[in-house]
C-alpha cells in the first residue's frame, strides 16, 4: 500500500499567492470560452505559452441543488437530479434512487434492475460520446465531434423510445419503472450494440495513431497513481493512473455481478492513457449492455410493491380502495423513510457518484449530499497544468471530462 | 525619365517620413511601423534602380524578419520594463546629434565623390546583360569576387546563432515552474520536474489476456475484479494477488 | 507603345484581381460543402441551389455589421491592420503566367500582370510583409488573446518562411532561375528515361522541396492543423478575437485568397503549371490549384491541431534540415550530374 505518513497536505493557499512578476501574463480564460466545456473560469499565470499557475474559479452555474434537494419530497427530487450532470441525466437519477432506496430498505424487481443496467451503460456511452467529441474537438480534431454526436442521437433515440425525454429523461423512479417496456426497444438496443463497435473503430482511426494526437496528449498532464488517490479522483482519471477502482466491480449494485465485464487501466497515467481508457469502457459497456439483453427476462414486475413507499400501479388505484388511498397520501404528503442517514454511488461515466442523504424521518430529506465526479476530479487540473503549455489547458479540461451543471450543481 | 524622378521623390520623401516616425513616436511599436514603411520605400526605390533581387531581399530581411522580431520583443516586454527614448538628457542629445551628423558627412562624401568622379564600374549595362540580368549578375560577383567574405559573414553569423541558443536555453522558466510544482505536489514519494523523461510502462507479470494493445506501443491493463492489481506502491511495480 | 502595355497590364491586373475575389467567395463555398460531406453533413444548401447564394449572403451580411473598435485599442493600427492583411494577399497572384499571351484587336495581351525575374522572391516578401496584419491587428486589439495570437503568428511565420524560401532552393538551382517564366518554360520540357517519357515537372525532380513546401505553405497560410494563430479553443480566435463586421471579414477574406495564391504557386513550381497532357492552358492550372485547395480542406477536416512547441521543434528540428539537405543534393546533382544525364 501507499505510505501515506510520507504524504505532505495540499497547500492550495501556496499557489493562489503566486502573485505575476513582470514577465508573466495573466489570462482570464472563461467563463465564456469555446473550450472550458460551459461556465468553468481558469486564472492562468503564463511565461511566454508557459503555464505557471492555474487557478480553476467554479460556481458560474451553482443553482443550489442541493439545498433544492432539503425542500423538496424524495420523488419530486428526481428531475433535479438531470440537471446536474446533464449529459449523463439518466446515471444521476439512478444514484440518487438507488440511495432512496437504500435508505427506505426497498429493491426493484430483478428485471427493472437489468434495464435500469442496460440504461445506465448507455448513458455512459452517450456521455463518453460527448467527451471524445468535444476532447477531440479542443485539440483540432474537428471532425471526430460530429461522428461521435451523429452516433449519441442513436442512444437518445432509444431513450426517448423508452421514457419519451432525450436529454433530461427523468428515467428512474424509486422502485423500479412505472411504464411497461416498450416492445421494440430491445431490437434496438441490439441493433445499437450490433452497430457501434463499427462507430468505435472508426473514432479509434481517426485519434489514436495520429501522430499530431499523439504529440499532443501523451505525457500530457500526468497523474501518478498516488497522487490520483491523494486528490480522491475516481473513473477513468483514476483508473488511466493505473489504480483498480471501479465501484462496479468494488461494490457492486444493481446486478453487475452477474455480468462479465473488464475494467480497463492506464499504464502511464498521462491524457493518452485516459483516452485509451474511456475508449476501452465504450467497448465494455457494449459487453454488459448484450449481456443484460440475454439475461434479463421477457415479462415480469417492473415495480417493487412496497406499500408505503413506492407509487402504487395504476390499474390498482382505480379499483381497490386501499391503493387509491395510498395513492394520494403518496402524490400529496410523500412518503417518509426511516430515521438515518445513507450513501450510495454508483459508477457515473466520470467517476464515483454518491449520494448522501440524512433522513430526519419526514418525507424531504435533512441534508441531501452530492459527491459528484467532476467537482473531485477538477481539482487535479492545477496540479497537472503547472508547466504545461497553454495549449495543453485545453486538453488537460477535456480529459478531466467535467460538466460544468454537476461541478457546481 | 521626369515620371522617375517625381517617384522617386515621393518615394524617397515617405521614406524620411517614416523615419522620422520611428524617432518621435512614443509607442515603440509605432516606431516599429515608421521603421518597416521607411524600409518598403527603400524597397521600392532599389526596384526603381532595377535592382530587384535587392529590394526583394530588402523586404524579406528587413521588413519581414528584423523589424518583426522587434515587434516580437516589443509585445513581450512589460512597457514598464522599457527605456525611457524621450528624457530631456541633454547629453544624449548632442552624442545623437553629433553622430548623426556625422554619418549624414559620410553619405554625402561618398555620394558625391562617386558622382563626381563619375568612373563607371566593371558592371556596365552591357555586362549585366551579358549574364542574363542583375540577379544574375550579383550572384556572381558575391559567390566569386566576395567570397571570402560570404564565408565570413555566414560564420558570425552562426556564432551569432550558436550564442543566441546557449543565451535562451529554457533554466529561468523551469526552475520558477518546478518551485510552483513543488508547492502543489502531495506526495513525496514521486517528485517530478519538468526534465524528467516518460517513465517505462508497467505491467502485470503474470496472467496473459490481461493486457491488451490499444494504440502506439501502449497497452491497456483489463482488471477482471476489484482484487487485482490493488497494492501497487509505485510505478513499475505491479502485484496481483 | 510603353503606355500601352502599361494600360493592358493594368487591365489584366484588373480582371485577375476580380476573379480572385469572386473565387475566393466560392472557395469558402467550396470548403463548407467539401468539410459537410466529410462530416456526415450537408452544409450550405439553402441559399440558392446548392447554397451557391450563400457567400454572397455571408458578404453582405458581414459588411453590414457593426465595425466595433474596442474601447483600449490602438485605435489607427487597429482600424488599418486588416486592411493591410486583405491588401496584400492577392499581389501573390500578379506573378503566376496564366498562359501564353493572347491577341485580341491587335493587342498582344500577355496573360501575367507582371513579369519579374525574382517573382518567386517576390511571393514570399509579400508573405513577409503579410503577417503585420497579423501581428499589429494581435496587438492593437488590446486583448491578451489577440496578443497571444500575434505572438504565435509572429514566430510561425518567421519559421515557416525559412523552410518555405530555401525548399524552393532547390527549383531555383535546377531552373536557374527566379523567374516564374523561366521555371515554367523549364518544365514543358520531356524528360525521356529509358523507356518513359515524363514531363520534366519538378514534383518529379524534387519531391522533397515538394513535400517541404507543402506543409510550410499550410503553416504560412495559418491553415490547419498549423492554425495556432487563431486556434478557437485556446485563443477564443487569435489574432483576430476583438474584430467584427467587414474587418474580420478581410482577415478571413486574405486567408482563403491566401490559399488560393499559394495553390496556384504551388501549381506553378511543381506541377508544371499550365501544362497538361493534352490542351494546354489555364484550366489545368485551375484543375491543380484546386486539388491543392481540396487538400488543404481534407486535412481540416482530418488532424487534430500541433502545440506551440510542436509546430517550432517540427519547423526547426525536421523541415529545416531537411530543406539544408535538399539543397546540398541538388546542388552536388547539378554540378556533377547534369553532364551525366
């Protein structure tokens, strides 16, 4: 293991005083800049193209999400949930649902639970789409973005086929799916899987043997592996460092021990690396996506029936009297949870994404935590811009892969 | 022959101008700019002269690589950080105006004296058509009549180079870099500065389809559980369970 | 009479300059179509057929937009850089012999505004004079972004102009000449080896010189991937970040007549120009110029774009050496082989 006795403490006050000498030039760069991936602000200290400090200014897009979560009952919650990381909505809904459950100690049905999977690795899927696009997109590689959206409008179709929303699905609900699946929608998962090794292949073309690619990601913004545990960074930040962890495999939720699936790690820990990397999960998330298609069964429940907790099924509210009752306790007051407190993460396409919730025994939560990815993992960019070149700002930001809705939430 | 003349008047007229912009302006790169118009004229005078390759070189040289290194400069230093050009130094004053004067003197001697004497050289009209124009025929006086001098020049000129890439060898910006670094680095256990090169790839020993070749020599490790792989101290040192 | 040739290069002049505006309208054309396909996009297509209406729609909307000076500008450079930029870009052209002459009313008129015996020289001092535009337009925005810009821009330039000048050395020792005439006139000759018989064009002769100025035009004309100057997701837009209406339209106007003059020059050097295998004339020139255009939009569309650092290391490190080694093996093959041959 680490020795973490030899570790010294961050001293980020350090770096803030690195008052500019003459030669140095401070850039503004952000909040409105093609390439700071939204309203992400970096104060960079430059000698010549030459990084000397950078200092990441978040908080452009704080909508208090949190504090939203302490007012609201646990299911209206959902759809805020969207809204922080809004290019993976469906991961976010499912780590604060699973967390709900969790804490009112309710599971969903075996097969809500394999297409709640299904889902979730198409989110990572779309969302790696949208960082290889936009990553590329900083570097020059102009063309690589629109393939890569071309082929994520396949996986917001299959989204809107399912739930009727493309980018805030508002997908998950606590229990399982109130909707029966639609029939088609595994033909076109299939025929998704079928096709988009084919796409990958084709991103892979383009990037990963360039020369000019090459130049400019490896040994660009290198995390050691002790560093990346020390910053508490989680996903492919973490795993291109070479550290084995991945919550799926380290804690497994939903049924991701029943499928097979390899976590990839980086050797080198360099921009490359987490390229290789989130190139390498596509490919798996493929892999668990066909396999939850064999497993998962034809019919069955898709909601748990847990009489307090769960919005009751619609055919029972207008004929049984007690259902109907429930019913409009849970649409009116909300449900209230045992007294405790609980935290679930799930493995977002960025990293570990926990929830943490106090419940205080009353239907809204007392204290609604988000530990999101991005927020954690942003805090390496000082560290791994001092010395780069101004140029490499913008690689460095790619391969973070932040959005700027679940940095400041 | 009067069209010319009235050119190169104008000409020679806007080139004094800029000239004399490159001494009044207070904004060095104004100067700049006074300097490369006084320069595009004499171009264009030595185009009048049917010197072409001269005024080509003219412009290429001096307009498109000296003054734009100035400007270069120019940019890059704080204007603070400048020499004040416009102090009332009344020293200053008199050595500029003895000098210039000085070389004013020394054009117009050798102006006059080589239209008094009025010899014509070895390059008549006749000889410069000879070899096939002017181009042609300053080539061949620089790479025979003047060659040891070519050569010389083209050594100081390499010394010059040589001297200019010792001077800006990149120490000032690392070290600033690396006391930075040294701020921000959490572990001790792996310092790194800028210098030091890419460290050699590790891999797990044992076990075969775990690694797996994805691009440009790098392999890409496939952790089948949260077990593996899990207590490596270092770079390089990869232990499975 | 000397009026007169006067007045019909004037004329010439004229003429040339305004197909080259109207081109370069179409090359933007062009190249938003050609980027469309390769992206799995359609592209302009909804002014005019096939979108042909819409640089003219772009001209005018550009022009009528607000010219805004930014309030710490260096007012007079800011409001005269692009116009430097826009005016010298198609002066490239005036060199390059479109053809033999023509007789028309009894006129020769001879299809070349001007002959001079250093035009290729001529070409690359208009370059260097070019990049003030760059470089005080950079300045002149008080921007740090424009300013960062220009800096690239500045040092780019000077590099890439080296590696462009001396891979051209090598045409030079093998012409004997400057003069874009001459080197034409040099390669409508047959070059007969063995049984082969190929057009003495210089892209065969020196493919090297043709490589090297094929990536140092790319970087002078601040195309990708060497578009640092105005790399839009470092420098928002380089150079030209604070300029609006018809001043950002003279920059991006002299980029594409950039292009189009380095194309034609290109043409001209190495490809033999004009002449063709069969029907020689200018439609060859045209033909081959716009394959170079193509060129230079596929690679756009296809590499991601070089570091600062890169794009100095790769002009010094590789393209000059290599231009140096070019011209030492032409000039041993032309002293010693050409009596051989």
């Amino acid at each position: 293991m680490i020795d973490f006795s030899q570790s010294t403490p961050v001293i980020l006050s350090e770096v803030r005083q690195l008052t500019p000498t003459r030669r140095e030039l401070v850039l503004n760069m952000g909040p409105q800049h093609p390439s700071t991936h939204g309203v992400l602000r970096i104060r960079l200290t430059l000698e010549g193209e030459t990084v000397i400090a950078c200092d990441p200014v978040i908080g452009y897009l704080h909508r208090g999400v949190e504090k939203l979560g302490e007012s609201h009952r646990y299911a209206q919650f959902v759809p805020w949930t969207d809204r922080t990381d809004y290019v993976a909505a469906p991961s976010n809904n499912l780590g604060y649902v699973l967390a709900v459950e969790k804490l009112c100690g309710i599971q969903a049905p075996e097969r809500a639970q394999y297409w709640r999977m299904i889902m979730a690795e198409l989110t990572r899927l779309a969302s790696h789409l949208v960082w290889l696009g936009t990553h590329a997109l900083d570097i020059g590689a102009l063309s690589v973005s629109l393939y890569t959206f071309r082929d994520r409008e396949l996986i917001l179709d299959i989204f809107e086929k399912f739930c009727g929303a493309r980018l805030t699905t508002n997908m998950m609900e606590i229990g399982g799916f109130s909707r029966e699946i639609p029939p088609e929608l595994p033909e076109m998962v299939r025929e998704f899987c079928r096709y988009f090794p084919k796409a990958i292949q084709q991103y892979e073309d383009l990037l990963t043997e360039n020369p000019i690619w090459l130049a400019r990601t490896k040994g660009v913004g290198i995390i050691e592996p002790d560093v990346a545990i020390n910053y508490g960074l989680t996903g492919a930040c973490l795993r291109g460092s070479g550290v084995n962890y991945d919550v799926r495999k380290a804690m497994p939720y939903l049924l991701y021990d029943r499928v097979e699936f390899d976590v990839p790690l980086g050797t080198h820990g360099d921009v490359y690396d987490r390229y290789l990397v989130r190139i390498e999960e596509m490919r798996q998330s493929i892999r668990i996506i066909e396999q939850c298609l064999e497993q998962v069964p034809t019919d069955g429940p898709l909601m748990a029936y847990e009489s307090q907790y769960v919005i009751p099924p619609h055919k029972n509210v207008m004929t049984t009297a007690e259902d109907m009752q429930r019913h409009f306790i849970w649409v009116i007051k909300g449900f209230s949870p045992p007294k405790g407190e609980v935290y679930h993460a799930v493995e977002h396409s960025k990293g570990e994404l926990g929830y943490y919730i106090v419940s205080d025994g009353s239907p809204i939560p007392y204290r609604l935590r988000i530990r999101s990815p991005d927020f954690v993992n942003l805090q390496s960019l000082p560290y791994m811009a001092q010395g780069a070149m101004l140029a490499d700002i913008v690689a460095l930001i790619g391969t973070i892969d932040i959005v700027l809705g679940s940095v400041d939430r | 022959m009067s069209l010319q003349v009235l050119i190169f008047s104008l000409l020679a007229c806007v080139s004094i101008l800029g000239a004399l912009g490159v001494v009044i302006a207070r904004n060095p790169v104004h100067s700049a700019i006074g300097l490369v118009l006084s320069f595009l004229n004499v171009a264009a005078i030595y185009l009048i002269a049917r010197a072409e390759f001269l005024a080509v070189v003219q412009v290429i040289v001096y307009a498109g690589a000296v003054i734009v290194l100035v400007v270069f400069v120019t940019m890059l230093v704080h204007p603070d950080d400048l020499p004040e050009f416009h102090g009332r130094r009344p020293l200053r004053i008199v050595t500029g105006l003895v000098l210039g004067v000085a070389l004013l003197l020394e054009v117009a001697a050798a102006v006059l004296t080589r239209s008094l004497s009025g010899a014509p050289g070895p390059w008549t009209d006749e000889a410069v058509a000879a070899v096939g124009g002017n181009t042609q025929a300053l080539g061949q006086t620089l790479y025979s009549d003047y060659m040891l001098a070519i050569q010389l020049t083209a050594l100081l000129l390499l010394a010059a180079t040589i001297g200019a890439i010792v001077l800006a060898r990149p120490e000032a910006v690392s070290e600033r870099v690396a006391a930075a670094r040294r701020t921000l680095t959490i572990s001790l256990a792996h310092p790194r500065g800028l210098d030091q090169p890419e460290r050699p790839p590790a891999l797990p020993r044992p076990s075969d389809g775990q690694v797996k070749p994805a691009g440009s020599g790098r392999p890409i490790v496939l952790a089948r559980s949260a077990n593996e792989f899990t207590e490596q101290p270092a770079w390089g040192e990869w232990r499975t369970p | 009479m000397d009026w007169q040739r006067l007045l019909v290069s004037y004329f010439v002049g004229f003429v040339l300059l305004n197909v080259l505006l109207g081109l370069m309208a179409y090359m933007t054309w062009f190249e938003r179509r050609v980027l469309a396909r390769m992206q799995h996009r359609v592209g302009p297509n909804r002014t005019g057929p096939f979108g042909l209406l819409q640089p003219i729609a772009d001209g005018i909307k550009l022009l009528a937009k607000e010219d805004i000076v930014p309030a710490n500008a260096d007012r007079l450079v800011f409001l005269v850089a692009p116009l430097l930029s826009f005016a010298l870009a198609p002066l490239g052209a005036a060199v390059i012999p479109f053809g033999e002459s023509l007789h028309l009313f009894g006129l020769e008129i001879p299809l070349l505004v001007a002959d001079i015996n250093v035009a290729v020289l001529y070409v690359l001092a208009l370059g260097s004079i070019g990049v003030y535009g760059i470089i005080l337009g950079g300045y002149a925005s008080g921007n740090r972004y424009s300013l960062l810009g220009a800096l690239r821009s500045t040092a780019q330039v000077i590099s890439y102009e080296l590696v462009l000048g001396l891979s051209l050395v090598g045409v030079f020792i093998l012409a004997g000449s400057f003069s874009l005439q001459d080197i034409l006139r040099e390669q409508q000759r047959v070059l007969v080896i063995g049984p082969l018989t190929l057009p003495n064009w210089y892209i065969l002769s020196q493919p090297l010189a043709f490589a090297l100025f094929l990536i140092a035009a790319v970087a002078e004309t601040n195309r990708a991937p060497f578009d640092l100057p105005e790399a839009e997701t470092e420098l928002v837009a380089g150079y030209f970040t604070e300029y609006s209406g018809f001043r950002f339209s003279f920059y991006f106007l002299a980029e594409y007549i950039n292009m189009i003059v380095v194309s034609l020059l290109a043409g001209t050097l190495f490809v033999g120009g004009i002449d063709g295998p069969f029907a020689d004339g200018v439609w060859w020139l045209a033909l081959k110029a716009l394959f170079f255009l193509f060129f230079y939009v596929w690679l756009r569309a296809t590499l991601p774009r070089f570091r600062y650092d890169q794009l100095m290391g790769l002009a010094w490190k590789v393209l000059l050496p290599l231009a140096l080694l070019n011209i030492g093996l032409t000039g041993l093959v032309r002293l010693w082989g050409i009596g051989a041959l």
